[in-house]
C-alpha cells in the first residue's frame, strides 16, 4: 500500500510539473497582436519589415524555426506582397496554407 501511495505521489507530482509545459498557449488578443505590432514597428513607417518582424516571435519558436523557414511564414503573412507587413496583415488571424 505505501508503494501504491509513493506511485500515485509521484504521477501527481510529474503531472504538477509538466502541465505547464504541455498545455496550449491561448492565442493572443486582436488588442495584444496590435500592441505588439506597435512595439515592433520601431521606424514608426506603419509597417513592419522583415527585422521588425522578427522581435515579434516567441523566443522558442524563433530558436526552432530556420531562417527559410521565418521566410516563408513571413511571406504567407504578407498578403499584397510587398515585402512588409501592414497592421492588418499582421493582426489578421492566421489561415492554414492552402494543401
């Protein structure tokens, strides 16, 4: 009976400490998404170029991601293909890419 209280101890205590770390971050707010548009937009020209962009990733997926990889996120993002992201291309929720 003691190994079955250690057991269940135990399991409690794994699952205290990883639920962090596995559960789903909610979604920023449209609010947050501008705020953090703000914030990045640091020429202030309304608009957000590539390095700007990039202060906007979580420090985690931006040491995950390869620079093709940001590339082609960015791009999926810039919708009139200009080369920068406006606020509303980058407060837009994000669409699945096209299969």
């Amino acid at each position: 009976m003691n190994v079955n209280i250690r057991l269940a101890a135990l399991i409690a205590a794994v699952a205290a400490v990883s639920a962090p770390a596995l559960a789903q971050q909610t979604p920023p707010t449209p609010e947050e998404r501008a705020a953090a548009f703000d914030k990045a937009d640091v020429n202030k020209d309304g608009k957000l170029d590539m390095a700007e962009w990039k202060t906007t990733i979580p420090a985690a997926m931006a040491g995950q991601a390869t620079d093709e990889q940001l590339a082609q996120f960015f791009a999926r993002r810039d919708a009139d293909k200009d080369g920068k992201l406006s606020k509303a291309e980058f407060t837009a929720p994000m669409q699945r890419p096209a299969q």
